[in-house]
C-alpha cells in the first residue's frame, strides 16, 4: 500500500502549496509512490488515515490552532513547509503594528482588540478573532521543517524521495554565504548591502543574491552561535551592528526575542 499524503494550509499565501503543483513532471512521478488524499489546493476529495502531513501557514487564528492539532491527531509524521509554518512568516509583523510592548513589540489585548487589527479592519476589528503568530511547533510537535518562502520544491522532493527511501533527511547547517560563494556571486556587503546571508541556513541556492536582491532571512537562522559570530565579523569587517542584522530578521519570523541575543 502506497503512502498516503496530505498538503494543508493555515494563515498565509498557499505558495509553498503552489509550489508543490509547480512540480510538474517530477510530482506526476510522485503520485506513482504514493496517494495523496487531501490536498484544497489541488483536488476536491478528502481523507484523515494519513502517513505525512504537511503544512503551510502561521498558527495566526483560533480556528488555526484547532485545525493544526486536528492535523497532528491524523498524520503519523507532521512537517511544516514554508517560513510561515516553521518561524512564523511575515504574519508575525502584525506583533509590531502600534507596539507598545518590550523592544517595540505589541501585545494582544485579552479581549483580542489590539492594535493591528484596528489598523486593518477598523470598527469591524471585533469581526475577526485573532491570536500571536506563531510557527506550528509552538502548537503541536512537528517532525519535519523545510523552510524558505516559498518552501523550495526541490527540497520538497528530495525530503519525501529520502523518507520513501528510509533515508535520514537533514537541512543544510551552513549559511547562504557558502552558497554564493558557489555561484561565485559578489558579495552584496561589497555593494553597501546589508544582507542575512552570513546568518540564514542555506538550502535555496542563494537565488536572491544571484539576482542582486539582499537575502532576507526567510529560512531562518543556521544558529544561534553562527548568529553571533556573524554579529562580530560584520561589525568589524563592515560596521554593521547586529541590531540591524535583527531587526532585518523579523522580516520572516526569525527574530523571536525569547530565543535570540
């Protein structure tokens, strides 16, 4: 009996969900490993006896956190796909929307009226329950995480290839840096750049700064210690502070102030 799969979507664009589409060819050879049984963005029918889940989006809602845990109660393995599910994404700027909290961050009023919803949907603020935008792990377990917004597609199909194989999955412990070095890619720091390759976790082959736009962080750190290091080396090297190097971070999630210097 084949694997059965299942592609959810919380809070966020379904572009990680598109992306599996986007598969083309590659997902037609897919489906003659497994079955996937329930997919919004690609099919009608649906079914919970499920092998691997995954998800996109941010826990940014009530109804959010209900269907994740429903997710986790059906799939034996559950993996978050996409910047959204794995940091947060760039939901969680609504925490900086009229912040009043520590370090500029907001904080959600117990009776769910805080300020970036007013911002958004004005009197009918109320209309709209809303909770922190959070990564799914903040919810339920999850096994998996592949980062990146959109998640990358080949890095999708290499994580079920190894699974289907019995073969340990691992993401890339090293920082885009090594990657444009690669693609032998000028430095964008050479440029008066300030970019967050020397602290984001490699694995989307450094398209962004291959194309002259700065690295923005969307697949999180590869450490908390490669992220002070980094700190150091740029402020010495370019004068840059590592409070620029943060408050780029938040871009995507990946500057959670419990976590990170």
């Amino acid at each position: 009996m084949k694997p059965r799969i299942a592609i959810f979507s919380l809070t966020g664009c379904e572009g990680c969900s598109l992306a599996i589409l986007e598969l083309e060819d590659q997902l037609l050879d897919l489906l003659g490993a497994v079955d996937i049984v329930n997919f919004r963005e690609g099919m009608t029918d649906r079914a919970w006896d499920i092998d691997i889940g995954f998800v996109d989006g941010a826990v940014s809602t009530p109804e959010d956190e209900k269907e994740v845990r429903h997710f986790r109660e059906h799939c034996k393995v559950l993996v978050a796909i996409g910047s959204c599910a794995c940091l947060g994404g760039i939901n969680t700027l609504k925490h900086y929307q009229g912040a009043t909290g520590p370090k500029g961050r907001g904080a959600i009023g117990e009776n769910g009226s805080d300020a970036y919803r007013r911002y958004v949907y004005g009197d009918k603020a109320e209309w709209f329950p809303t909770t922190e935008a959070r990564p799914i792990s903040a919810v339920v377990k999850v096994d998996y995480e592949l980062p990146g917004c959109p998640m990358v597609k080949e890095e999708f199909l290499a994580f079920v290839t190894s699974l289907l194989a019995g073969r340990t999955f691992k993401l890339p412990d090293f920082a885009v840096c090594v990657e444009c070095k690669k693609r032998g890619t000028l430095c964008l720091y050479e440029k008066g750049i300030l970019c967050l390759g020397p602290v984001t976790r490699a694995g989307c082959n450094a398209i962004c700064p291959a194309f002259g736009s700065k690295c923005e962080g969307c697949r999180g750190i590869v450490s908390k210690e490669a992220l002070v290091a980094a700190g150091i080396n740029l402020r010495e090297q370019y004068n840059v502070e590592l409070q620029e190097v943060l408050d780029d971070l938040r871009l995507y999630g990946a500057y959670q102030e419990a976590d990170l210097p």
